[in-house]
C-alpha cells in the first residue's frame, strides 16, 4: 500500500473556513487534512482524491461537528499582578472609571501589584486565564504590558507573555503598552515619562525581542495625541508596526492618528467618527470591538458598526481581558455579546474573532481554513457556525489542534513554576 500522504485528516466535518470575503464559508460533509503543521487540503469529503482510508495516517470521523480556524484573540491585557474586584462595588455605586482613577485605583492600582509581583507570581496567575481562553478555542493571543510602566517590570509582563506562548504551545503577540498610565512618580513630569518610553523602555525591550507591536492608551485620563504621536515615530523607526486603545470614552482624533501611520488596528472606537472610519478604510486599519469593556463599564453609546460596514473597515472583536475593564475570559462571549450588544450579525462576529483577528495582528497564515494556512483549529460540540455566539457560556471546543498536533487543555497536576 501507498503511504499515507496526510498526517491527519478529518471527515464528515461541517466546515466554516471564512475563505470568502464576507461570510463563514461553509462546507458542509467536509474533509480537511493536516500535514506538517499546514491545512493540506480542504473540501467536501466526496471530492477527496481516494479513499479516505489510505489518505492520512490519523482519520477521524465526526459525525457533522463544526470544525473552525482556531480562534485569535488580538487584544488582552493577561498579565497583571492582583485583581480589581472591589472597583465593581465601587462602580455599582455610582463611582466612574475615571472617578476611580483620578482617586489613584484604576491602572495604577494594577501597577503596584504588578511591579510587586515577580516573574514567577505573575505567570503563575496568568497561566490559568490563558488555559481558559484556550479551552474556549483561542490558538493565538496577544498580550500587552502596560502594567509595569518602568523598564525591569515591563520586561517582566512581556517575558511572562512569552513563556505562557511556549508552555501552552499557542502563538502569543506581544505589545509594548508603556503609554497605558502615568505613573505616580511622574505626576509632575510627563514629558520625562514620555521621554522615558519613547527613547529607553521602548528601544532596549525591542532590542530584547520582546515587542512585536506598540500600542498606546489615547485618552483624556491616559496620553495626548501629541504624547502618542512621538512613540509612533519612534515604533516607526524601529520597524514596529503600530495600534492604539482610540475613541473609547472621548474622541481624541486617536483613530485617526493610527491611520495614519498605517497602523494594524484601533481598538474600542465608541467614540469614533464619521471621517475616521473613512481614514480607517484608506490605510486597511481593523477596528476593534471590545464590548467586555461596554458591558463592564455598562457604557451606552456605541462603536459605529453601520459606518464601519458602510466604509468597508474589517471588523475584529477580542475580550480585552484585564483586571479593570473587562475581566472577560472567553472569546466566544465576546463574540456573542458583540451581537447582542453591538449588532453585528453572527457571521460578522465569527469572522471577527478569525480572520480579521488575524489581520489586526498582521499575520497572514492563520484565521481561515484553506490549503498552506497554519492547521490551528478547533472541533466543536456545535453543527451550526452561529451556535459559537449563541450559546452563553459552556464549553463548546472539543478538539483543539495547534499546527496540527492535538493540544491537551487539562490542567496539569503539579503547577508548572518556573519562569525560564
Ligand atoms: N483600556 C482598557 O480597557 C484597559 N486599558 C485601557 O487602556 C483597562 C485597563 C485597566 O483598567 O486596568
Ligand atoms: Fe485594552
């Protein structure tokens, strides 16, 4: 007999492959197939090129279960030291977000225990939030630091970032958020701080190989336009591409900014306007929705979804996952409620948490199912794409392959400790 051409292969697959431009894709009585990390082929099983048998040396039925790309999570804030839940009694109480971090809690709250924290502490606290985004069939994530806001800890946050990416065998971006607060001990010196980002933090942690993108928290409570613009230039000219926390409780012309600097995304936009979108559309920037932070802050205005599909701006949602705002551990409610919340139809918010995810992180080889892609992908107890935004919480993924190998998402008995 031949041998096996494929590694693996799965049948009787409902595939959603987000292949086309702008629905899920969707082949029913499926067949795709995984060699050496790649989607080998994918199709309907009755166009297999011979017995599904000899084809592949792992076949496995499935009985009609939908089968996705791997879900990319393209804005969480995973690490941090601690946690914030009691500026939730504080909020229920009438308090703001801002009220709160004027009043020195917020970010800076964060920071303190982040900075306290060491490496090992804060892997060990990050390291069950990323196993549960995982569960919940996220293969790729990123992570931003902004919780250290000076050099040692910052390093520490995107270090830990790193190690979660290996230990769990996903693929983890990270990005450089030193402009995510001032911190206490520059209340009087902005400029140095800025200074301090732009010209030390921000160069010696790419020169570490820790960066792979920088992102900035454009807001009244946060950095100017003018403070963002001088860190855009300089990720300029380290060859960083760049993104940006825009228009979430003000229009600050932030969406704008990261257009112009053909930025991969701007994320939240609640407060976007009309000719934003449109410099959006221009420079090929995704928005990105985050309505774990609308829901937590129970904010009532919305992003602009109507513009954004008027002007053609690819939409992304992702959970936003950090202590304060959105303390959201599963992608797919994201999904879900960037539906009930935010109105986009399930298709849209499928292709938000896949290939325009994808696109937000610059990567080209993941997000859809077709041949030479990345084989991340995810088997669910589902048969209809739109269940994945429909049910409310469970856990829906029943298989989950990372290049194409079956990943394991138990916890381990004994607690993985070091940090090397
Ligand atoms: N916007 C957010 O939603 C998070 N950071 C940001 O710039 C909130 C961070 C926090 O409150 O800890
Ligand atoms: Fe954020």
């Amino acid at each position: 007999m031949n041998q096996p051409r494929w590694d693996r292969l799965l049948l009787n697959a409902t595939l959603a492959t987000f292949a086309d431009a702008r629905s899920c894709g969707v082949i029913e009585q499926g067949a795709i197939a995984m060699h050496h990390g790649r989607i080998a082929w994918v199709g309907r099983m009755g166009d297999l090129p011979a017995a599904p048998a000899t084809l592949a040396a792992s076949v496995l039925s499935l009985d009609g279960a939908l089968v996705t790309p791997g879900l990319i999570d393209c804005h969480t804030h995973l690490v941090f030291g601690g946690h914030r839940a009691s500026e939730f009694d504080q909020r229920l109480n009438g308090a703001s977000y801002e009220d709160i971090a004027r009043a020195g809690g917020g970010i800076v709250a964060t920071v303190q225990s982040t900075r306290a924290a060491s490496e090992e502490a804060l892997y060990a606290q990050a390291l069950p939030r990323a196993r549960m985004l995982l569960a919940d069939g996220v293969t790729t994530m990123e992570i931003k630091s902004g919780y250290g806001l000076e050099l040692d800890s910052e390093r520490r946050m995107l270090r830990v970032a790193r190690h979660l990416g290996r230990e769990l065998g996903l693929t983890v971006q990270t990005t450089f958020l030193g402009l995510h607060a001032l911190p206490p001990e520059y209340r009087d010196r902005r400029d140095d701080y800025v200074s301090l980002v732009c010209d030390e933090m921000l160069p010696t942690l790419a020169g570490e190989g820790l960066v792979d993108a920088v992102d900035a928290f454009c807001e009244g409570i946060g950095f100017s336009r003018e403070e963002t613009r001088r860190l855009f230039d300089r990720a300029r000219q380290l060859g960083l591409p760049v993104k940006l926390h825009a228009e979430q409780l003000s229009d600050q012309g932030g969406a704008a900014l990261v257009a112009e600097y053909g930025g991969l995304s701007a994320d939240h936009l609640e407060h976007l306007t009309e000719p934003a979108v449109a410099a959006m559309a221009a420079a090929g920037t995704v928005a990105v929705l985050l309505p774990g932070a609308f829901y937590a802050l129970r904010e009532t205005r919305l992003p602009p979804v109507e513009l954004l599909r008027r002007h053609g701006v690819p939409m992304a949602v992702a959970t936003d996952c950090n202590p304060g705002t959105s303390p959201l551990l599963s992608l797919r409610l994201a999904a879900g409620m960037a539906c009930t919340l935010f109105r986009l139809m399930p298709a849209e918010a499928l292709r938000a948490v896949t290939v325009n995810a994808a696109r937000a992180l610059g990567l080209a080889d993941r997000g859809t199912l077709a041949v030479g892609q990345r084989a991340d992908l995810v088997v669910w107890d589902a048969r209809q794409a739109a269940e994945l935004c429909y049910w409310i919480g469970g856990n829906l993924a029943r298989r989950i392959y990372v290049a194409g190998q079956p990943v394991s998402r138990r916890k381990p008995d004994r607690r993985s400790s070091s940090a090397a």
